[in-house]
C-alpha cells in the first residue's frame, strides 16, 4: 500500500515538474537544463504508461533530450539521461535488430557522458550495465515469447498452469529489475534539478 501510495505520489510530482518544464519552455526554448528535466519527467511518467502510451512517450523524452544537446553538446547529465531513454526504448523494441540500434546509441551516449565527467560512478557503472543489456533483452522477450506460445496452447493441467505464473512472475521481476535501475537512476537526477527550479521536493523512496 505505502508502494502504490509512493508510485502515485512520483506520478503527480513528475506530472507537475511536466507541467513546469513546458511552460518554461515556451519562454526559453533555448535551457538545456530545462529541456533536461523535461525529458527526464517524461522518461519518469512513462514507466507508468500502458505499452503503446509507454513507447511514444520514451520517444518524446529523447526528442526532448536530443533538442538540450543540440543547445549543449557537452552537457553530461544529458548525455546520460540520453543513454537512459535509449536503453529504455530498446526494451520496449521485441526485435532484437531493431533494439540493438537503440542499445548501440545508448552505450554511445554513457560513454560521451563519461567522457565528459570521468568521476562520476553512475556514468560508469551505466557504462558497464549498457553492455550487458542486449544478452537481458534477449532473456526478457525469450521468456514472453514462450509464454505466449504456451497461452496459444491453451491452459494445461493446474500444475503447469503454476509453473507457467511462477515463470511469467520471474520474468516480470527481471524486467523490473533492469527498468528499475534506469529510472530510479534518472528520477535521483531529475529530482536534484527540479528541486534547483524551487520545484516541491520528490516524495520518500520507502526502504
């Protein structure tokens, strides 16, 4: 329950910081910061979006991002947020093909970002998660496929029909596990900018 609470309570303060982010973007179009903070709300909000809605949302977050680059090439915390959008996408992306063209930018945008500041440990470590995240698609997907071959076949003897949740459970897991660690990672940034534009401050992560 405190979860769900946290959830909604993450889905408004993006939601406002949404808000925030386009009315000043129509007085300056021209602040990378805020063109960051844009994109990274997005990014946020659309974890709580259904597929379809998730998908063109992730896309809005990198036009966002790509437009706060083009202002400032060098701007690390963008470059970074980039490879996020980029690796969240891929995982949306069911053709491996198709998702490896998202990961490959992605990794490009980690390295730039630690390129750009060499200290920073939550750039390298994205660095080093960018490439194990292709070998994870494959696994995720992998495990839906299967599940949708075996809900084609229909429903089995009951402990199957177990066997089949408990798998499905997993594979869910696993994919949380990998988006988790993209958001979280983004919202602990995008919250240390909203709070610089005198935004309220994020909700508390439950421990």
């Amino acid at each position: 329950m405190d979860l769900q609470q946290n959830d909604f309570d993450r889905l408004l303060f993006f939601e406002h910081a949404r808000k925030t982010a386009e009315a000043e973007y129509a007085k300056n179009p021209l602040d990378a910061d805020n063109l960051t903070r844009w994109g990274g709300a997005l990014l946020e909000l659309s974890q709580f979006q259904p597929f379809p809605e998730s998908k063109k949302m992730t896309q809005d977050a990198i036009s966002k991002l790509e437009e706060a680059i083009v202002v400032n090439p060098r701007k690390h915390d963008t470059l970074w947020c980039l490879g996020n959008a980029h690796t969240s996408q891929a995982f949306l992306i069911p053709d491996q093909d198709e998702a490896k063209v998202y990961f490959d930018k992605a990794a490009e945008y980690f390295q730039q970002a630690v390129d750009e500041d060499p200290t920073n440990d939550l750039y390298q470590k994205s660095l080093e998660v960018a490439a194990k995240a292709p070998e994870l698609h494959e696994e995720i997907h992998k495990h839906a496929f299967s599940q949708q071959q075996q809900a084609a076949v229909g429903a089995g003897p009951s402990t199957s029909s177990g066997s089949k949740s408990q798998k499905k459970k997993k594979s869910s897991d696993l994919k949380y596990d990998i988006c988790g660690w993209i958001i979280l990672a983004v919202g602990i940034v995008a919250w240390v900018g909203f709070a610089k534009s005198n935004l309220p401050p994020p909700p508390p992560t439950p421990r």
